[in-house]
C-alpha cells in the first residue's frame, strides 16, 4: 500500500465549541474537502499525482516553504473511490457524484478554475472510517519530520522530494506510507471524523465558499 505526501498552505483554523479544526480558506475552492463523510479530492495537485484506490495520502503544510523544518499533517485521506467525471470541465449538482449542496457549493462547482484539455477529470472520496484529521492532546496538528526521519529520510531530500521550480509537488511514500498511517493512528490523541464535521458546516453558514477570486495550491 503506497501514497503520497502533498504539501499545501497553511490551514485556517477555527474553534466550534470544544472542537478546532484545521481546513482550508473559504475565498474559492476549498480542496481537499473535510466538510464532508467522505473527504473530497479533485484539484490541488492531482495532475501530479497517478492516485489509485488503496493509497493513503497525508496533506501537509509546513513552518515555511521551501526551506521548512517542520510537516505538521492537517489530513490522512485513504481512497476508497476514483470516480471519473462524465465531462471534464463541467458537473451539475444533480450529478450522482456530488454528495451534497454545500460539497458542490464549497468544492465541485470550482472546475473552471483548473481547465482540461485532454485529461479526464475525477474526483477522489476517501474512506469514512479510515480517514481523519489528526490532533495531538492540545489540539495541535503533529509533526511527521521525526518520523521521517527515523525512516532514513534527510531534511534536504524531503525538500527537495516536495519542490517543483518555486512551488510544492507530491512526494511519493512508497511503503512508508502505511507505517506513517500506523504512527499517526497511534499517537494521535484527537481524530476528526468527516461525519462530524459535515455537521459542524451544517451549522456554520460561515464556512460556505462565496467568493469566485482564483486560488493558489501552491
């Protein structure tokens, strides 16, 4: 079982009642979606990516870029679906692969910020159960550099692994990634399931995606 390491900005964070969450800006597309049962995938980076069902996929941002000392992981999405899009730059929200209002609101309806030519479009939904936001006892995201690390990795080659020119490309895991999954399952004292937190948008009008300003995936 194989994944990638993706390294995106930093996430917006926020407190609802005793839960605090980490997600990315409402300003456009917010991807990948964690507002959502089964986490969502579409944009950021895919065309870097050869993804397959079975592969765990740890979303990343670091302390600073490219130069980071730090990967603190905001996301572990193990895909459970490819689903191809019957056209590649369009989807109505009665499409079957739309999960819900607020899911094409915040992240499907965004197509015609990445325009295909040739490629065909899917989206990637992650397993339910397998797939969390891990938190440490202070609700602080972890950091997998020391992990890392102890697997024989240099903070240079996991620099340069994450760069393309100025910008962040995937790194792929190989069998690493299965390890990685299990340390994280293990020490992460706080794990956000996507049910719950479809729950917390369905009560925070707030987190809606209104703006149609373009974004950045760095």
């Amino acid at each position: 079982m194989s994944g990638y390491l993706i390294y995106h900005p930093s996430r917006v964070v926020s407190d609802f009642e005793t839960t605090r969450v980490y997600y990315d800006n409402t300003n456009g597309n917010q991807d990948p979606y964690v507002w959502n049962p089964k986490f969502l995938h579409t944009y950021c980076h895919i065309t870097q990516m050869s993804p397959q069902v079975g592969n765990i996929n740890f979303w990343v941002s670091g302390d600073t870029f490219p130069n980071f000392n730090n990967l603190y992981c905001d996301l572990v999405f193990v895909v459970a679906e490819k689903l191809y899009w019957e056209n590649s730059n369009t989807i109505e929200i009665s499409d079957s692969i739309v999960d819900t209002d607020e899911a094409y609101n915040d992240h499907y309806r965004w197509f015609w910020q990445h325009h295909y030519q040739r490629r065909r479009r899917f989206t990637l939904k992650a397993n339910p159960e397998s797939s969390f936001q891990p938190q440490n006892i202070s609700q602080e995201l972890i950091d997998i550099v020391p992990f890392l690390l102890e697997q024989g990795f240099t903070l240079i080659q996991l620099r340069q692994n994450l760069r393309s020119g100025f910008n962040s490309k995937p790194m792929g895991l190989g069998l690493i990634a299965i390890k990685l999954y299990s340390w994280l399952n293990q020490y992460a004292n706080i794990k956000l399931y996507g049910d719950e937190l479809q729950k917390i948008r369905k009560k925070n009008t707030i987190l809606a995606s209104l703006s149609e300003a373009g974004k950045n995936c760095l």
